[in-house]
C-alpha cells in the first residue's frame, strides 16, 4: 500500500538517533508546520526577517539528512525543538530543508506524509518558481492535502498570500509532473518555469526526475543532478520524461510502476550526484 509507505521515516526523513526531540512536537500538519518554522530560516528569504547570514550558515543549505539538520539545530541551541529561535539564530536551508523536516515529524506521528517537488505560482507574478512542498493524507477526507511549511506569517505577508498555505489550492502549486505535461501540450511557457537565470524544458524535466526520487523516499537537494538530468533541451529524453511526468501526477494509482521506474539508473539516485552550487560531486 502507498499509504504505509509514505508512513515511515526512512532514509533522509529518519531522524535517526535524535528521534527523541520529535516527542514533544505537537500532532498534525498546522502544529507541526509551526514548529519547523520557528527552527528554519530560508537561505533566500533570510534578508526579510533583517538576517544576513555567514559562510557557514550558507554552508548549512547543503545538509541532506532530517538527522544532520536536528544535530546542528540542537548543537547550536539544546531547547526543545518547540521552542522557536530567534530568526538569526535558525538552521539554514531552502524550500526542501521545511518540507522534509515536517515530512519526518508527520511520519513520526504516524501520519502518511511526502515530499513534492515542483513550482510555486504565488512567489513572482507569471513565473513558476522552483519549489518543494509537503503532502499529507487526510483520512477523513480521503484526499492528499498539499501544505508549504516555509510560509510563515512574515512570509504569506512578503508574497501576499490569499489562500491557505495548510491547504494549497489547485494551481498554486505545481508538481513538476503537471508542469512538464502542461509545457508539452502548449499551455505553458517553459521560459516561465526555474529558478533565478535557469529555466526551461530541461529544468521541468530535471524536477520531474527530482519528484520520482522523492516519491521513492530520495528527497535530493533542489541542485543536485544525476542521470538523465541534462541543462539543453536538445538533449532532453523526451519519451522517457513523458512516462515518468505521467507516473508522477497520479503516483499512487501507478505506485507499483512508480517503484520499477525508479529502478532505471538513469533515474534512481546514484552513490554520488553533482552538486551544481558547490560545483562538485557528493555523496548521496
């Protein structure tokens, strides 16, 4: 079942031996979204909350592991983690670092719960921004709702937000799948989709790639490349982004398939990817 599955903290959601701080956390998606936004601030947005942040505070964006993120977080500051920091004082990170983080806390309350990565259409006007969010199932109405975790009062205020971030409405957020299909029958503009000077075909495909990763509890980091990630449309798999955007906008009717898929090494995160800001190849 998709369900039981996204049920469990594995791999980066895995808090590992600081599983214990989760104790206190607060039960559901609004709490929870609470909580990691006292803990994280985004490497990007640092400078709306009068932050400016150092070398190493940047470094810390770089931080795959739900575990890493909460030793550095109580390395720094030994509180509960309910206990929300002074904005200068929280662990850096990007849009992924908030998803992932309340990933792993919903999944800690036994919460089926994952990471999506796509594009949000609330940050510039005409623009679908490189983004990732958090999906959580809602039992009682049998549905997947689609929270972002990283929209703080200060941020719905920035961007001017009228609508529920605990509840995104369809079309404010875009998983790649849907991005891809849309560029490919001409209802979108594929120069509208990346993020600061990247954008295009290539940039939805390499996202939809990144969603497989992360339907398949491999949630990268949003500059991470591998496979048949290339940056030329020219070179782009077409056929094969095709299939896997298809998989992806319905991952749970196609789950079994969206299991094999990610089997391709082509797709599947290898023993080392590229990180793209640091210009080198990582561990994964």
């Amino acid at each position: 079942m998709s369900l039981d599955f996204y049920r469990q903290p594995v791999d980066f959601s895995d808090p590992k031996d600081h599983a214990h701080l989760f104790d206190d956390v607060p039960r559901g998606p609004a709490a929870t979204a609470g909580v990691v936004q006292g803990l994280l601030m985004h490497e990007h947005i640092a400078p709306a909350y009068g932050v400016s942040l150092s070398d190493r505070q940047h470094a810390e964006a770089h931080v795959r592991p739900v575990a890493g993120m909460l030793a550095a977080i109580v390395a720094h500051d030994a509180r509960p983690l309910t206990e929300p920091r002074l904005p200068a004082e929280r662990q850096v990170g990007v849009c992924r670092h908030f998803a992932l983080l309340q990933v792993a806390m919903l999944r800690g309350q036994g919460l089926p719960a994952r990471a999506r990565c796509g594009f949000g259409a609330y940050f510039e006007a005409g623009r679908f921004l490189d983004h990732w969010v958090t999906e959580y199932w809602n039992d009682e109405q049998g549905r997947w709702v689609v929270v972002d975790a990283q929209m703080d009062p200060r941020q719905r205020e920035l961007f001017r937000l009228a609508f529920d971030p605990l509840d995104m409405p369809r079309g404010q957020f875009l998983i790649a799948g849907q991005a891809w299909a849309l560029c490919r029958e001409g209802a979108a503009d594929p120069q509208a989709f990346g993020i600061l000077d990247m954008h295009g075909l290539w940039f939805v495909a390499s996202n939809v790639i990144r969603d497989l990763a992360a339907l398949n509890n491999r949630e990268m980091l949003p500059w991470d490349g591998w496979g048949a990630m290339v940056m030329d449309d020219s070179k782009l798999d077409v056929e094969l982004i095709d299939r896997i955007a298809a998989l992806t906008r319905e991952p749970d009717a196609h789950f079994d398939e969206v299991r094999t898929a990610y089997r391709d090494p082509r797709l599947a995160v290898p023993e080392a990817v590229f990180n793209h800001v640091l210009n080198r190849q990582e561990a994964a």
